[in-house]
C-alpha cells in the first residue's frame, strides 16, 4: 500500500506509476535525504514530539541503511516514487513502528526542498574548487608567457599585438567572475526551508534552528509557502553554470581556431585529441569541439527550468519534479567540462614562433606609429589618417609600415601637412618594434609584461585566498 494511499479506493496504474515515479533519477539524493531525516528525527526527540528512544532508533536505522546503499545491497522500488518514499519504506521495514513517526512534522513538499538545497551546497564547493583548479592553470601558462607576443584580434581581424599572458589572464577573470557568481549563488542556497511542511508550517512545535545548525545552514527560511515554491536557487545555479559553459566555450572555439593549419598556434597533446576514420593525418581537437557542443545542453536546462516555473501558482506543484534531471545534467556537465578542459590546457604547446610571426603582419603596430604621431605634435585624428594612408601605400608596394624609408614616413605624412615632416626621425623604428609596442602598454591591467606580472601575482593572492575559505 502507498504511504499515501488511504484516500484512494483503486491502485495506482501501473503506467502512471512508472510515469510518475522519480527513483531512477533523485535516488542520487539519498546521502543528503538521509541527513535531513536524522536531523529531523534528532530534533523530533529533543523537543518531545516523539520518545527520544524512537528517535534514536530511527536515527540508528538511517546510519545502517547508509551503509547498506553505499555498499550496493539495497534497490530502490519504482512503486515508492521517490527517493524520501524509498528511505522511509526500506527504515520502517528495518526497526518497526518508529519508522512511520519520521515522517512527522513534515512534507515531502519541505523535504525535497531541503534534499536540493544540501547537495547543492556540495556541487557548488566542489564546482568551485574546479575552477580554483582551473585558475591555478592559467596563472602558471601566463606567467611563463608573459612576454610572449601574440596577435590580438577584433572582428576576428589582426588589431594589436598583445602578449599571450595577457590573453590567457582575460580567461582568468572570466572564470574569476563564474567563482563568485556560484559564491552568491550559495548564500541563496545556504537557506533551511524543513519546518515549512506542505505550505503553511506545522502544529508542531519545532526547533527548526537546531536542524539548520546540526545540517550547515547559515539560516532558516522565512516564508513556509516560499520555501516549498520556488526553485530560484536551482535557476540561479543553472545560469551561472551557463555562464562557466560560454566562457569554456569561447576559450574551445580559440584553441580550435589555434590548432588549425591556418594559425598553427598551439599543438593540442595526443591524449586530447582524436583522429579520422577515413584520414590517416588528421588530428582533431574533438575534446575543444565536445565542450563547445555541451554548452548548448546547458543553456537548455536553464530554458527548460525557467519555463516549468514561469506559470506555476503557489504553492508546490509536481512540474517542479522536473527540476532536477535539469540539474544534474548540468552540474555533471560542467564538472565533467572543467576536469577535461584544465589538464588539456596545462598540455598544450604554444607556438611562440608562429604567433611573434603572426604578430607582425597585418599592420598591428599602425596605432603605435600613430600615437608617436601625436607625441611629436600632431592632432591624433590627423596621425590616424597619415597611418592610414601609409598602410594603403603599403600594401600598394607589399611592404610592412617597419621597413619603410624615413623618405617614404614623411612623405606619407605631407598628406596632412604641406611643409616638412622632419620631425619623423629614426626613433620611429623603434617604435614599431612588437616589443617595445607591447612593452609601452603600462597602464593598470594591461599587456605590458610588467602589469602581466602583476596581474599574476594578483591573481595568486586571490586563488590562494580563496581556497582556504573552501577549507574552512
């Protein structure tokens, strides 16, 4: 008979009980809906609302069926519907009698909410710490690359030469920001919603603080009818795992670009690699494309939650079951990505060679002879257009604005001035030299090695920080 059953006259049917059932997918809640009902039976036997010797045996029962469902000798019923069904079904036929008073003073209503908000708690400290990991990576790669010169990129055009530490230290802040993104999301977790009961709390006279206390919460949930209703945490992870899949995706789709005969910037390790069926010689970096492609599932658990809440009245309501295939298809996802992604970073070979010759084709240092330009006197709008029309001159004749003759600089420079140019010197060289171009970049968070450098040991500072507050 269903728990639940004495209202009801017929059987469920067998199709809706496999349709309606969720074991095969939230038993993986079972460690945190075990450690909710032993905080809440302790709490039940402290307060007198049941004998404390039933609530110790009830809180003995759960530790041995922890035990026993780690160990791999219990299955789960379909016909107990969910994981709370099935952890109170398995206890009341281990102890007896005292297993059917666990359930009192609550719902599953404010029971599975307590069950997502725990391993949220969990996935998120352990996501975090990925991306600790993560971090760590791409402060070693660029630091060793901090004068390594690269081309920038706008509109995918070749802009301006920029170091290659400084490219990879932009992911960093991008993962910097998903790192405390999921810190917010987690005080919105850090909520304690048993004690709600379905909707509207309980008769029973509760000592909820203890429960929050004894499980980790930082607090207990304020509204009973809230705390059973919404799933804005879930949706607040969900984005913010969306947010960790773009920026992985970004980082793919250049490392993609980058391994390519056409830029043969990097070489990607064999062990992150894979090849052709039909071409012997082909190297694809299957692994970049697959977390690429995984974004998209990602953004669609956040679609698919946001839409299950969008018209949901108050209070509970069983579209909410969905919620957490959603999640956990996310969480795998990233966690599975950042694992992945992190050691075929720290594997790849930068091919400093090629990107120092990349960097100095396609005018990158035009804005540099434009601002020695207006050191010298000219108005930048003016400076812009005398480079301007170098660079037409330029590729006119084949040339790079570096191997120009001082004759040519001035006579460029006449388009704008009719009488001498001499001002233009032979220090103008000097200031078309990639180096001293990127070196020149002094400004606070720029791609001059020495703010590259900073920027490092800025960066160490914050992931160090940060992970001894994870170990706290």
């Amino acid at each position: 008979m269903k728990l639940w059953g004495g209202r009801f006259a017929k059987n469920t049917d067998k199709l809706v009980e496999d349709f309606h059932s969720s074991i095969s997918f939230d038993q993986r809640l079972y460690r945190h809906d075990i450690a909710g009902s032993i905080a809440h039976a302790r709490m039940l036997g402290e307060t007198g609302i049941i004998e404390p010797a039933e609530a110790e045996a009830i809180i003995t029962g759960l530790k041995e069926l922890l035990a026993e469902i780690e160990a791999g000798k219990i299955k789960f019923a379909v016909d107990a519907e969910d994981i709370h069904m099935n952890i109170e079904t398995l206890l009341t036929t281990k102890i007896g009698p005292a297993g059917k008073k666990l359930h009192t003073a609550r719902s599953r209503n404010d029971q599975v909410a307590l069950d997502t908000r725990l391993f949220l708690k969990d996935e998120i400290r352990r996501t975090q710490e990925l991306l600790l990991n993560l971090l760590d990576v791409l402060v070693k790669l660029a630091d060793k690359h901090k004068t390594t010169i690269m081309p920038g990129y706008t509109h995918l055009q070749l802009a301006q030469p920029i170091t290659l530490g400084h490219h990879l230290l932009a992911y960093a802040e991008m993962f910097r920001r998903d790192f405390e993104r999921l810190e917010d999301c987690y005080k919105r977790t850090d909520v304690m919603p048993l004690g709600s009961g379905a909707l509207a709390g309980t008769t029973f006279p509760l000592n909820r603080q203890m429960v929050a206390e004894e499980l980790g919460f930082a607090k207990v949930s304020e509204n009973s009818m809230d705390s059973v209703s919404d799933r804005d945490y879930l949706i607040e992870f969900l984005a913010a795992a969306s947010l960790i899949m773009m920026h992985l995706s970004r980082f793919c789709e250049e490392i993609i670009l980058w391994a390519s005969q056409e830029f043969a910037f990097v070489d990607i390790d064999d062990a992150y690699s894979t090849g052709s069926s039909i071409m012997p010689q082909k190297k694809n970096p299957d692994v970049a494309e697959l977390i690429r492609g995984k974004t998209g599932r990602v953004y669609g658990n956040l679609m698919s939650l946001l839409t299950v809440m969008k018209g949901l009245p108050m209070t509970y309501n069983k579209d909410m079951q969905e919620d957490k295939e959603a999640l956990f298809d996310s969480i795998d996802t990233v966690q599975k990505c950042l694992l992945t992604f992190t050691p075929m970073l720290e594997s790849i070979v930068f091919r400093q060679e090629k990107m120092y010759e990349a960097a100095k084709k396609g005018f990158s240092n035009a804005t540099d002879l434009a601002d020695y330009l207006v050191r010298k006197g000219l108005s930048f709008r003016d400076a812009h257009h005398v480079v301007g029309s170098l660079v037409r001159y330029c590729i006119s004749q084949g040339k790079a604005l570096e191997d120009l003759s001082l004759e040519e600089f001035r006579k460029g420079c006449l388009v704008i001035q009719e009488d001498s140019c001499l001002f233009i010197q032979d220090d103008v060289y000097e200031a078309l030299k990639l180096e001293n171009v990127v070196g020149r970049r002094q400004t606070y968070g720029g791609t001059a090695p020495e703010q590259v450098a900073q920027a490092v040991e800025r960066m160490e500072t914050y992931i160090e920080e940060r992970k001894k507050k994870l170990e706290e």
